[in-house]
C-alpha cells in the first residue's frame, strides 16, 4: 500500500475501472482521469476514487488536465495509460482529423504526462515508482480497419523502451498488450465465437488477467522497458 495515490488514464470504465476498484480495495490511492460523465462514476468517487476530466484530444486538453492533477496530488506512485480511442478508418476529409486524435490520446498525452508526471513520482516515498502503458496486440501485426488505431498503439508501446532508458533506475516503464479481454456490448454471438478462435486458449478472460499483470509490474522492482503480453497465446495460432 501506498500513500501516493496511482493515477489511471480513462479509468471510468472496462478494464480502467477495473483495475481502479481492484487497486483501491488493495489499498491504495488511487485518481482516474474521464472523457465524459457517466452513472459509474459516482459509485467510484463513493469509493474515494477521485475523478478528473479530461480532455486528450487537442495539447491545450492535455496540459489543462497535467495542471490540474498537479492541485490534486504532489506525488504519484504510478501513472497507468489505459486512455485509448477505437476509432476504425474511414475515407474522406475525416481520416486526417482521426489520426491526429488518436495521436493525441494514445501518444502525446502519454508523452507529455510522463514529461511533466516526473517529478510527482520522484516525489513518493516509496521504493518503486512504476509508468505503464497499455498498448494492443494488433501493434505486432497492424489492421485492416484500424490502422491508425494500430500505428498511434504501436508508437506508444515504442515510448515504452525510451522512457525506460530515460527514467532507469529511479522508474521503471513498462507495457501491458491485451487482446480480447472483455466482449463489448454490441458484441454478437458470432463476433464472440470468431474472436475466441483467433487464439489458443479461446476464451473471454475478463479484466481480471489484465489486473493481475498490472499487479505483476507494480510489485516488481527489477523489470523495466518491456511489453507484457496479455493475448491467450495468439501468436501461436
């Protein structure tokens, strides 16, 4: 347990919100960032969940929310990015402003919060100090109808191996990259039974597998600048 509270990017809901229960029934402190107001968010602040808005869409959204976590907290005992935009591709006058939004979310907030979050987590007390990004297993193979998506994803879990060099030994800078860990709610029979066969455990595990690995990372000291992989053996298939 930790007095410095761990700081969850898009941690209002699916695996954010459950890794933020999970951590503060562990424990410890913890603070989430949101897009946008949603019902479990007053369950979570009952909690002691504490709640920022933000905005990752645009630089001036980013370093508004830096700032304002900077009132909350002079200490982090860990950032976690979990924000992320499934945006698929499209044609048109749209594509060029959907790739510089998921740039933004999945690359330059994480950039410049680990800038700027520096000094918060050299400020804990506590012997480890961790940042982890949650990438994807499409970064190994790209996609058809998300690339964008899969390029921004591929560029944050490159940010892993740089900030860990940079931060070493102080911070360890780690990655996380699931596939199919929970279904959506739009999400078919057909969908289910497709996505389970494209590995070789071939199952839904829930957000449970991605706390244990986050869990994994935070209780250990001696790893640094690697991507975990969370994926049911895909790359077996």
């Amino acid at each position: 347990m930790s007095a410095s509270p761990i700081l969850i990017t898009g941690g209002a809901q699916r695996l954010g919100r459950h890794c933020a229960e999970r951590l503060v029934e562990d424990g410890h402190p913890v603070i989430i960032s949101y897009r946008r107001e949603r019902p479990e968010l007053e369950a979570m602040r009952r909690r002691g969940i504490v709640a920022l808005y933000a905005d990752f869409s645009s630089e001036a959204g980013i370093l508004d929310f830096i700032a304002r976590l900077k009132d909350e907290t002079q200490s982090l005992r860990a950032i976690v990015h979990n924000a992320s935009d499934w945006t698929p591709d499209r044609q048109g006058d749209e594509a060029g402003a959907d790739f510089e939004r998921l740039f933004r979310v999945h690359m330059q907030a994480p950039y410049l919060i680990n800038l700027h979050g520096r000094e918060l987590l050299e400020a804990c007390g506590e012997p480890q100090r961790d940042i982890v990004h949650m990438t994807d297993y499409v970064v190994q193979k790209g996609s058809k109808q998300h690339a964008a998506y899969a390029a921004t994803k591929a560029g944050l879990a490159n940010l892993t191996l740089s900030f860990a060099a940079m931060y070493a030994p102080a911070i360890q800078v780690n990655a996380i990259a699931p596939a199919l860990i929970m279904l959506g709610a739009d999400d078919d029979q057909a969908y289910a039974e497709q996505a389970r066969a494209k590995s070789v455990m071939g199952m839904v595990p829930g957000p449970g597998v991605v706390y244990q690995s986050l869990r994994y990372l935070l209780d250990n000291r001696y790893v640094t600048g690697i991507t975990l992989p969370v994926d049911g053996g895909r790359h077996l298939r």
